[in-house]
C-alpha cells in the first residue's frame, strides 16, 4: 500500500510567524506531529509519502503515486481539508481523514468527500482500519469505544525521518495526552480525557536519540496540552532528561504547556530548568476572577496570577500566555483589564482571542440547551468573531478584543515586556559549546537590527534594552534577542485582526439590522393571512 500522507495548510495564524520564519529560511515552526505518528502505528511494510502543505503543494506525481491519501487536521485546517479531500478525489484516490476535526465534527470531511474516517485515537482505531482495507473495503468509519483511550506507553516512535527538516524551527514530542481540570470551553478533556496517560519515561529519550541521529540540534516543542497534567511522572522523566541533554552536549532547547499550578512546584520549576526547557505557555485566559469561576478554571483562582508569573520568570521560563475575552457574566473593561495585567506582570508574547464554543465541549452543549448558538462550528484563530450569542453586546466585545490586541501588539509595548522579563529572568541552566553562528541566522540579526534599531521609531529603546541585557543579565541574550524578532511577525499581524474582527462584525451587524427591518414585514404579513 502506498500512503500519501496529506497536512492541509493553516491560514495566518497567532503562531504562523512567517516574517520571522523568512528571516531564517525556514517554511513553519513545527512538523505534523500526529500523521508521522500515524506513519509509525500503521504496517510498516507499506510505502509513505509525507506532504505538508504549509511547506509546499503535492505534485501531479506523488497524486499517481499513491494508493491511498491520508490526511489529519485541527479546525482552522478545515477549509484547505476539504480542498485536497476533493482533489484526491479528482485523482481517483481514496480518502482517509483522522485527527481532531473529524473527531469532533465527522459529518463535515464526510460531506467533502472522505471514504474513511479514522477517529478518536489511532492507536485504537488505526488498526481497524487496516483491517478494512486488508478485506478490500473502501469506506468505512472507525471509532474507539466511549470513554476507550489507549495506553500510550505502547506508541511507537514517529517517522521523523518523513519530514523535510530544513523546512521546520522546531520538532514537536509528545509524553503525555488529557488534562485533569475541566475548563468548559475546552475541547482537550473531550478529545482525551481527564485522567492524563503519559509515555514512559524511555520512550522520550528513544524519541530524542532518533531526532538526535537525524541531525536535528534545534528546538523541540513538547506539544502536551498541560505537560505537567501528571506531576508525578513528569518528575520521573525530568530527572532522566536533564541526564540526557547533560551527556549530549544539551542540543535541544525545549517548550512546553502547561498549567499555571506550575509556580507552586519549585522542584518541578528546577527540573525544567535543567533539562534545558526555556519556555512555557500557561492559559491565564482573564485576570477577571468571577470569569474564571464561571468557566471552571478553579486552578487559576487559588493564588495570585501575577505572582506565579514572577515565579515562573524567575526561575529560568519565559512565559507565553492565553487570553480569552467574551465570558459570560463579564463585565466591562474586559479587554483594559487583560492589557493591565499583561504590561504588569511582563509578559512578552499573548495569545489573545474571542471566546468560541468548539464542537461537544461543555461550552457548546450549554449554549445550545439555551438557544444561544450563532453559527459555525468554532475556530480557536484570534481572526475570528465569536460563534455564539454573549451576555453583552458582541459589537463591544468584538471592539475591546481589537483595541486590546492592537496595545498589546504595539512595538514599544512589546520590546519593553520584553526587556522587563529578561532582565529579572532565571540564567539558563544548560551550557552548550559556543559554535560560530550559520550566516542565515547573523543575517537575521542584523536585518532586525537593522529594522528596530536604526529605521523604525523604536530605534531608542532597542539599544538601550539591548546593552541593559548584555550588562546585567548576559546569559538570556540569544533568547532575549529571538524573542525582539517576534514584533516581525506582530507588526503585520495586528492589522489582520483588526482588519477581519471589523470585517466580520460589520456583516453581523449589517444581518442584525436587516432582521430587525423584515420583523414588521413579517408581521404584516402574517395579519393579512389571517
């Protein structure tokens, strides 16, 4: 069997960073974890191809090459999804479709065309489908049993060797899958549970080894949800990573997720540290507490966010947070608040979004019992309105949200977080050999220079933040200085949402307007019938 392995393209995303991605010539920040995953579950005697489209389009001779396309995909990936389905199609391809967009709305890459549909986990259902195509069938739809989550502990290692390295910042590993908490907007609980199943701690390090035999020598994201959902485990693998990354020379720089509970584990801080993890993303979501509690995000209530931020900067992680505006029950202010919060407690780079109901989350069962859903499936793309009816006015939370992300986004906010949080920043831990820089990345550090240094208005405050770092706190000054380069991508960014938050909500208002004009006609016309 020869598989096409298909990952549909993402629009401009929060994490798309393709100014700062061009500065190094590289195509994406990470490679599609779960289909080389899925190349590693299914029958190792059949042929793969792997194409992400985010790097480059299939060629006419890989469509006659194939047997079978295969392909996985979030929400956002949806509309490219159903493009190549259909193109597939047009080959005379089968289609087979897994991954968390089919999961939860299995209808839709149904309807675009799909023959297969390989849901819940592929540990589980993978082998299902093989059988399937071992007794000649051509479609067929194949889900684990309710509540069924398999043993990761017996999931082989990914098929990196699949991927076209060059073309990627970073490589995602995954040592754990669910999180204990139940936040109700979330759709991790739903997709994977709330008992989280990690890997061993072997499995990580073998994963590590193949990365490390394949040349790779930069970033690795570890893709977990809430990395630290297991404590005890994850201490159990820490303590053998930081070993690991000891004995070669520490040749990944690593990132994770995970929840805020994270600041009160100094241990767990430490081993992070020195396993050379230099970055965390934490879902604060609103410093609003009432908010907090309306969503059950209990964990987020129990001690000062912006404390267990300074924690968590202090002791070597630079943090990367999550934004949400459009609670129930909010109340004004919203989008003031969160900017408040995120200029005082120094954080540099925010994902920040409206609030969507996604597919059977909690969210979205609730809302719909109360009549209050808008349209559409949901979409985590800060681009994108709320896909359902809040407790005030969308428009002003729609014009909080870009107000907000435009001052976040502002250049002199964004280098001066920056700075801040860098110069009270633990030392990183890991102590690599000094190798002269390849000419791309020198070249990337003096366009940025050169940009933000010398041509725009922010020429000032980068010099003095730059020496500042290099006298006080030396150490951070490579992290420091890849992190300036993120206002490449937020300069442009910012106008997109802006550009399509207003967009969107003049076509809502403009249909609010249009059915409040046909009431009357409605009315009339049933008085005439009757």
């Amino acid at each position: 069997m020869r598989a096409l392995l298909v990952y549909p393209q993402f629009p401009k995303t929060f994490w798309s960073f393709e100014k700062i991605l061009e500065l190094v010539d590289r195509k994406v920040v990470l490679p599609p974890l779960g289909l080389i995953t899925v190349a590693a579950i299914l029958p190792q005697e059949w042929e793969f191809k792997l194409v992400d489209r985010n790097v480059r389009a299939v060629t006419e001779e890989e469509w006659a090459w194939a047997d079978i396309a295969i392909m996985s995909a979030m929400i956002v990936q949806k509309q490219d999804l159903a493009a190549q389905i259909q193109l597939a199609k047009q080959h005379g391809k089968l289609v087979a479709v897994g991954g968390p967009f089919p999961t939860s709305v299995p209808h839709e890459p149904l309807a675009a065309g799909a023959d297969f549909l390989i849901l819940d986990e592929g540990e589980i259902t993978l082998p299902m489908f093989v059988s399937a195509i071992a007794r000649g069938e051509t479609s067929g739809t194949f889900r684990a049993a309710e509540g069924e989550k398999p043993d990761v502990t017996g999931t082989p290692i990914p098929r990196y060797d699949l991927l076209d390295f060059p073309a990627y910042d970073s490589m995602s590993v995954q040592f754990s899958r669910g999180c204990p908490f139940q936040c109700e907007f979330c759709d991790i609980i739903v997709l994977y549970g709330r008992k989280p199943r990690t890997k061993e701690p072997a499995q990580i390090l073998a994963e590590l080894d193949r990365l490390y035999e394949l040349g790779w020598r930069r970033g690795v994201f570890m893709v977990d949800d809430n990395f630290i959902g297991n404590k005890r485990n994850v201490k159990l693998l820490l303590k053998e990573l930081k070993v690991w990354q000891k004995d070669h020379g520490y040749p990944f720089v690593m990132d994770t997720e995970a929840s805020v509970d994270l600041a009160q584990d100094e241990e767990l801080l430490q081993l992070m540290v020195e396993s050379n993890f230099s970055a965390v993303f934490i879902g604060i979501e609103t410093p609003d507490e009432a908010s907090l509690a309306m969503t059950k995000k209990f964990q987020n209530t129990r001690g000062s966010l912006s404390d267990a931020i300074d924690k968590i900067v202090r002791a070597g992680l630079r943090p990367m947070a999550g934004f949400i505006i459009g609670f129930d029950g909010e109340q004004q202010g919203a989008g003031d608040r969160i900017v408040r919060f995120v200029e005082d407690a120094a954080i540099p780079t925010t994902t920040f979004a409206m609030l969507q109901a996604l597919p059977n989350t909690a969210l979205w069962h609730r809302l719909e019992k109360e009549g209050r859903m808008r349209k559409g499936d949901g979409n985590i793309n800060q681009t994108t309105l709320m896909n359902f009816h809040p407790t005030r006015p969308l428009e002003d939370i729609a014009r909080e949200y870009v107000d907000a992300f435009w001052r976040i986004y502002d250049p002199k906010a964004f280098l001066d977080r920056n700075y801040r949080c860098f110069m009270k920043m633990g030392a990183p831990f890991g102590k690599t050999e000094f190798k002269f820089p390849p000419l791309v990345e020198l070249r990337a550090l003096l366009t940025v220079m050169w940009r933000q240094g010398i041509k725009r208005e922010t020429r000032w405050m980068f010099w003095h933040h730059l020496v500042s770092i290099l006298v006080h706190n030396p150490a951070v000054f490579v992290h420091y200085i890849s992190v300036c380069a993120h206002n490449e991508h937020f300069l442009e960014y910012r106008e997109i949402v802006r550009d399509e938050i207003e967009a969107q909500l003049a076509e809502f208002l403009a249909e609010r307007q249009e059915e409040v004009v046909n009431i009357p006609v409605a009315a009339e016309t049933a008085v005439n019938v009757l």
